[in-house]
C-alpha cells in the first residue's frame, strides 16, 4: 500500500470533512503539524473538534484555524501563550473541554489500543469529574475517562520509512505517539524519509502499523520563549 504522498494536501484528499474530530500533536510549539494544519486552513474545513494538548499560539499550529474560524471545539489541557485561543473561550465562541494532559494522552493511547475507556483519580473533586462516572476501588474514588477515537490524526515526526515506522527527535515526541495512535487514518509529516531497512529496530518509537500516509516537508524551527540573563560585566 502507497504511504509517501507528495504534499499536505494531497495526503489529506478524499479525508477532509466538516464537523470531523481531529487529533493533533505537538506540545506549546514543538513537534507540531504544522504543514497539515496549513493545508486544512486552506481546505476551508469548518466545525472542526480538536483533541491537542494547547492550540500553538496565534499565529501558528491550530491558532492559524482559530483565526480563521473553523474550530467549534478544543479537547486541550492548557489555554495560555495563545490569546485568541482565550479570547473565544471566554466569550463563549468556542466549546473547550479540559482534560489534565495525562488524562488526555491516556485517553489517546487507550483510544488507539480499543480501550473504551478506563478509571483515574486525576480530577476528582473538581469540575473535571462533573458529569463523569465515579466508582470506588480499595476505598478510593475514580472517575471514568472514555478514550478518543478520531476521525483523522495528524502527527510530526523527525525520520519514517516508506513503511511508516517512526522515530520523534527528543521533547517533540511528546503527545505524537499516543495522537498517532488513535485516528482512524493516520497522516505524518516528517522532516526526511530514509530507506526501508535503515531504522534500527530498537529505536523506531511508532511502528508503521499505526501510519496510513507520510509527507516530507520543511519545517520552521520556532522558539515559543527566549529566556536570557544579562551579561556580566567583565
């Protein structure tokens, strides 16, 4: 089967919908999709559902399809470094619900392995558990988290082979793995595509199993903060 497509938007063709749940990885501004997420901006895809940690910011990863208007709901853990992001959940423009990122990459790798859901004590007691089923084990309260089936997953890894077998550089691992793993098609962007064969075994982080279509792609190389300390004077 034919995984290496040429371009974003010939990756995501004949997958595009209006409504559908997408998951996405990438952590603040590392090992986003960023050349997918360009090409479903430019779909014109509305309505869209999103489970992803945060939304980039502003002007980059999902931010660019909230400036935009196409994102009905975010499934995320954290709301800051984007203030449109902010600005639409607090007036109401936009569905949000919160999940503590353990929480969501859990229900991510469950969703991917057919777990329909498990127990966890994260979030008991506060407006996570709301609505949720509570079940108490050896005298401790649990709330059911059901996991996520997407309609699509869009990914970014560092290599792939033309099989799809995947290997993430360092902290832009992050929630690729466990996003990849629950769509029901799976779409990666990689920074290079090496020879089948030439991915030691003990290194590759996804196997292809898990990939449906890989794209290759230039990547922009951006730095959410720069922190320095003044020089000392000599």
């Amino acid at each position: 089967m034919k995984k290496v497509y040429g371009s974003a938007q010939e990756a995501l063709d004949g997958l595009l919908f209006d409504g559908m749940f997408i998951a996405a990885g990438g952590f603040g501004l590392c090992g986003i999709p960023e050349l997918l997420l360009e090409a479903i901006r430019k779909a014109g895809t509305k309505d869209l559902t999103f489970a992803s940690n945060n939304a980039g910011v502003d002007e980059f990863g999902i931010g660019i399809l909230l400036q935009t208007r196409q994102v009905k709901k975010m499934i995320s853990s954290y709301v800051g470094e984007n203030a449109e992001f902010m600005r639409q959940y607090l007036s109401g423009e936009l569905e949000l619900e919160f999940n503590p990122q353990g929480t969501l990459a859990e229900r991510m790798r469950a969703g991917g392995c057919g777990i329909p859901g498990f127990y966890t004590k994260t979030g008991v007691g506060t407006v996570i558990a709301e609505g949720k089923e509570h079940k108490d084990f050896d005298g401790e309260t649990y709330i059911m988290e059901r996991g996520i089936v997407a309609d699509i997953s869009i990914v970014k890894a560092w290599k792939a082979d033309d099989t799809g077998n995947l290997v993430f550089r360092k902290t832009a691992r992050n929630f690729n793995p466990p996003a990849a793993m629950c769509g029901k098609v799976c779409i990666v962007e990689v920074e290079e595509i090496v020879p089948r064969g030439s991915l030691d075994p003990d290194h590759i982080h996804l196997p292809g199993i898990y990939v449906h279509r890989i794209i290759q792609g230039q990547h922009e190389k951006r730095i959410e903060k720069v922190t320095t300390r003044k020089r000392e004077d000599a």
